[in-house]
C-alpha cells in the first residue's frame, strides 16, 4: 500500500503543482466556464487557460505516478497525482490533489540557455480540505517552443529567491496536451 506521503512527494518534487477538485470525472462544463475578458491575458496563462496536461507513467521506484493538471479559464487551477501499482498506470493504489490560484511572473532565463515564465501557485485546498490562509509555491513553466503541445514544469519551491535561483523546467517528464 502507497503512503500519503508518496503521493507528496510524487507531486511536490516532479512537478509540484496544480490540479484536484476539477478532476472527479463527472464530465461536468462548469470545471472549464466561460472565460472572462480580464482573465488569460497575459503571456503564458492565455496558452494555458482552458487545457489540461497529463503527464507519462512515472516510476518512482517503489510505484508509478500520472499527474494531470487542469488550468481553467478563471485563472484556477487543479492538480491530481495518481498512484499506480504497474508500469502502465492501469490499477491505481491511491490519488492526491490540491488547487488554487495561478499567479503569472516575469520571464526568468533558464540554464540551457531558454525561457521560461515564474508562476506562483496559491493552493487554496489540499486533499478535500481547505486552506486558510491559502500556501503560496513558486515555479517556473515552459511550453516547448518546437511543439506548443507539450508543457515542462519545474520544481516547487518554499520561496521565489529558491525558485530564481533553481531555475531548470526539463528536469522531470513533459506534460502533454489532452
């Protein structure tokens, strides 16, 4: 049986953001509204708003992880980390989400010489609960200029001087396009 504590890890260090309370599978329109005209507007959120990213089966050496990450139009999002006993990700053992706020930076050089755009997430629940006041996480995103369908985030950080300073997105698999 996967811990808790797995499922953390599995979401917090590959990838460490987004996505949860959207990802019930009810096929509801509301989890996507109508976008508002002053939302999606700056440079990487008009890319990401109203999509979902899922990511390949991961092994993570005691199990398997497939993160999606829904980013709404509402500039919100929703996270869910899936565990697996099986390299195809078919038989799930256990699952954790969280989501919250996006909150769109500047860009940031990266260290193989591209760029990519700080985002700070304010995670207003974690795992059905509320969180008040809400954690705030910083990381960087990049969508591949060669092919817009495929998303790279890097790790979360505790504060925006460790992200600045950590500045690698293709540290961990891409998130593609559904």
């Amino acid at each position: 049986m996967k811990t808790r504590s797995s499922i953390t890890c599995a979401l917090i260090f590959p990838v460490s953001l987004l996505i949860g309370a959207c990802s019930s599978g009810s096929g509801n329109s509301e989890s996507n509204p109508d976008p508002d005209p002053t939302a999606c507007s700056t440079q990487l959120l008009s890319q990401l708003c109203g999509t979902t990213w899922v990511s390949d089966c991961l092994d993570q050496t005691t199990h398997y992880t497939r993160i999606t990450h829904v980013f709404n139009n509402d500039e919100t999002f929703s996270s869910t980390g899936r565990n697996y006993s099986d390299s195809g990700c078919t038989t799930e053992t256990s699952s954790l989400a969280y989501s919250g706020n996006l909150i769109e930076g500047e860009d940031i050089a990266l260290l193989d010489g591209s760029t990519g755009r700080k985002m700070d997430l304010s995670i207003s629940m974690y795992d059905g609960n509320d969180i008040d006041p809400p954690t705030l996480q910083y990381t960087i995103m990049q969508i591949d200029s060669g092919d817009p369908g495929i998303l790279y985030m890097g790790d979360t950080h505790d504060t925006a001087a460790e992200r600045d300073s950590n500045n690698l997105v293709r540290t961990s698999a891409p998130y593609r396009k559904q």
